[in-house]
C-alpha cells in the first residue's frame, strides 16, 4: 500500500467518523428538543416520551433540521415560543448532545 492510499483511507476514516458523530448528534439533540418541547406544552411521562421519539424518527425518515424546527415551533406557537427560542434551544440540544457524545467517547477510551 503507498502513502496515498493510507493518506486516502484515512481520509475516508476520518469522513465515516465524522458523518456518524453527525448523525448521532442530531438524533440525540432531536430528542433533546423533543423533551424540552413536551414539556413546554404540559406533556410528561409517556407522552412526553412518545413526542420526543417521534422527532428522532421523523428525523431519521429524512426529515431535515428546518423541518425539524418547523414542526416543533408550530406545536409551541399556541403557547407564545417563537420559531427563533425554538432554533436557539435547538442549538443548545445539539451542544449538549456534542458533549454527551464526546463523554461517551472519553469514557470508553478509559
């Protein structure tokens, strides 16, 4: 194997990796959302469970992060959150998602 295949296969690692931490990311901050946004409209326990899976999923069946907010920001409209509290928070889940996930991967490599 020459240098610029173990160049390119690590390119493409590092690609495969990146893409996965992504798609964990969202999923995890989606969820996120979804339980903060249930409980904005009064929802707990399952409901709330149900709400906030069903965000991971409809996520998961290419939803994009727009429709995402949309969704979200429309079912807390009636309650006066606006579409930008709704991207803010967003942004907030998908921080914490990052660091949940960087933990995660500090304590398996312990």
């Amino acid at each position: 194997m020459t240098t610029f295949d173990k160049r390119e296969q690590g390119f493409e690692a590092k690609f495969a990796h990146d893409e996965e931490l992504m798609f964990k990311a969202a999923a995890r901050s989606n969820k996120l959302l979804g339980l903060w946004a249930a409980g904005q409209l009064g929802l707990g326990g399952d409901a709330a469970t149900a709400y906030a899976t069903a965000l991971v999923t409809d996520n998961l069946a290419n939803q994009t992060m727009d429709e995402t907010l949309s969704k979200v920001s429309g079912d807390l409209a009636a309650k006066g959150i606006s579409r930008e509290q709704v991207a803010q928070k967003l942004q907030e889940c998908l921080h914490q998602a990052l660091a949940q996930l960087a933990a995660a991967a500090s304590k398996a490599g312990d």
